[in-house]
C-alpha cells in the first residue's frame, strides 16, 4: 500500500477534491459491534433491489482478501472495471497500485452518467467516462495522473452500450460490483463474450434461472470470501437493521448475503468435502414428493448414499464438481424441467421439497460421482 500523501497528489492531480480522498484511501471499517447488533437478514439486499438502490461501495479491504487467492491469473493481462467511476473507485484503487505486482498489461475503467469526481454517480450528466493505464513509467509505482488517459465516452456508459462492448471487447478479465438489479443482464453478457471475471453480487442470484444454469453447466462458480458492510449513498433511507452511520456521518449498510462470481479457477474449487455421516433413514428421510431425500446441512452429507439429494444453497461454497454433480433445483422442478424427480403417485405440490407435510426452504439437488 503507498503513503496517504501519494495517493492523495495522484487523486487532486487527477481532478478529484480532497473531501473525496479520506473516502477513497481509508474508508472506516465497520466495527466488529456494529455487524453483531445487525444480525444476517437478506431483506436489506432484496430491498435494494426492488428500490433499485444499486449503489453499494465496495470497501478497499474487502477486495484485497479476494483478490489475493486469484493473482496468478491477472499476468500480461488487460483488466476491466466497467461498473466503477476511475477517480473514486476501489477497484481502481487496487488495480493501479498493484499494477506492476499483478504484471498487467491494461487497467481499462468506466462509469454511468457521471462527468465529476464523486464517490456515487449522481447520474445527472448524459455522459459516461473511462480511464486507461498502462502501468507507472518513473519506477516510484505511484499512479501518475500523466500516465493516465482520462476520456469522457459518446453515451452514458452503460455496459450494454455498443462503446462499452468495445471497450468489454479489449478485456481478459473483468473485476466490479455491478448493479444488483441487472445482474441478470450482466452476467450473461460476459459468459456470451467469453470473459473471465470476478464480481460481487447477491448470494440469492444463485436462483435467479439465468445464472442457476451457469452453475449447473459449471460455468460459474462461487469466490471466496463474503463482504459485509458497504457505504452507501447520503440519501439512502436508513434501515430497522444493518444500517448505520459512523462518527463522520457516513451511511453503511451491512449485507448478510453478498458473495463473489467467478469463473476463474481457484484452488477451493477442487478441494473434496470429507463426508464423515452415514446414511440413516431417520436423519436423512425421503422428501414426500421428491425422490430424494433431505440432508439439512452440506457438512452432513452421508458417504454412503448415491443417489439423489436435497442440500441447501450454502453447499455452493464447498461445491467440487469432481466430487459432485448437481442434477438441478426445487425451483427446476416446479418448472416441470426434472419430471423424473416427482415421485410416482405425488399429486400435490411440487414448488419445494416437503416432508411429513412440512414445506422447506430452497434446495439444490445433487448427487455424488461414482469414481
């Protein structure tokens, strides 16, 4: 990390206030209390996106623990943030400072209808902007606001846009926090260009129809790490729970379910689960309309058993397709997409797994490889 005084020369050289730079370099960390008092809810999230308050600063500290399981993957290649505004952006931040340690050969960055140096884009200008840099050239591995192409684009910046694809176009890897609510847009996008990224999102997308059949085909998988606490806008109406303000008026937010995807192979991907529990009717019974049978905590899994069963989503953090295969979902299902599942004689309702008349909650459905 380089000295507070040379990241706040790059950022004023840049065109970027001083009021803006305590926020940049130093964003306060949300205390250990404050994420106890707020306990994991996921409505916040899904608040968020009903509002469409996508707008969820990404801490600098929370990109470093995840971005330090990936960065034999980032050498000689050209970087992406294409959801961040260059001159405030932690992604920025991170990638241009790490420049030469990641051995990059492009950091590309752009932001939605924003023409001034803030940490949210007010989206009140018709125009977007994105900046270039191609590493230091003095040796001090201090981003130099001379060696930065900053550029204003023909549209807004919208990643959808033909200018933005463009840009997509010249890219190896993509790294943001794109909006929530268009992550079903956002994702597919990528996958369909054939781009490797690394992007925060709601730990419920995994539902979502268009990114469940990516997990499925083992196209995209789960990161590491979970971040928590965000800043958001000043306008942003403070919540019953996991919302706050710290001693200088900033606005927080505490998400209880958001994770990284990806599609770059990591290293916990091929980690095998050790399955210590046998399998035993009474603790693992059959669903009363699914063939299958519930196993209500991954760590659970028996060894023994191979045919079909039904876990919760959190299995996708431990998920090694080479030990497991999932067969699909209860949403699937309902769909009428695993006929085959539906028990024989079952004329009720198929929406979840039920047992002894009980509905549960969301299941994946998986089995284990034979070896």
């Amino acid at each position: 990390m380089q000295s507070a005084r040379h990241s706040e020369d790059f950022r004023q050289k840049a065109g970027i206030g001083g009021s803006h730079y305590v926020v940049i370099v130093e964003t306060p960390a949300a205390s250990p209390q404050q994420l106890m008092e707020n306990k994991p809810l996921n409505r916040s999230m899904i608040a968020a996106k009903a509002l469409k308050q996508d707008e969820f600063y990404t801490q600098l500290s929370d990109i470093e623990k995840e971005l330090k399981h990936y960065t034999a993957h980032f050498k000689g290649k050209t970087v992406l943030c294409n959801c961040d505004d260059p001159r405030v952006s932690n992604f920025f931040h991170y990638f241009s400072y790490n420049f030469e340690k990641l051995k990059l050969r492009k950091l590309i960055t752009t932001c939605y209808k924003n023409d001034r140096a803030d940490l949210f884009s007010r989206n009140d200008s018709e125009r977007g902007i994105y900046l270039e840099y191609e590493g230091n050239r003095t040796g001090n591995r201090v981003p130099n606001p001379a060696e930065i192409g900053i550029h204003e684009l023909r549209g807004d910046g919208d990643f959808r846009s033909e200018e933005c694809i463009k840009l997509l176009k010249q890219a190896d890897i993509v790294v943001t926090n794109p909006p929530f609510s268009l992550f079903r847009e956002y994702v597919p996008q990528l996958v369909a260009m054939k781009k490797k990224f690394l992007v925060i999102a709601n730990h419920n997308a995994i539902t979502y129809r268009e990114i469940f059949g990516l997990i499925k085909d083992n196209k995209i998988w789960l990161g590491y790490t979970h971040p928590v606490a965000f800043i958001v806008p000043d306008h942003y109406e403070m919540r019953e729970v996991r919302s706050w303000r710290d001693e200088n008026g900033t606005n927080w937010r505490s998400l209880g379910n958001a994770c990284w995807f990806t599609n770059l192979d990591i290293e916990k991907r091929h980690e095998e689960l050790t399955l210590y529990s046998s399998y035993d009717a009474k603790i693992f019974p059959e669903y009363d309309n699914y063939d299958a049978i519930e196993v209500p905590r991954f760590k659970e899994i028996p060894h023994d058993y191979d045919g079909v069963m039904g876990v919760p989503l959190t299995f996708l953090e431990k998920y090694n397709p080479e030990q497991f295969e999932i067969v699909g979902s209860d949403y699937e299902v309902k769909q009428g997409l695993l006929p085959e599942l539906v028990k024989a004689n079952w004329t009720g309702k198929t929406d979840r797994g039920y047992v002894k008349g009980k509905r549960l909650y969301a299941r994946l459905l998986i089995r284990k490889r034979t070896k």
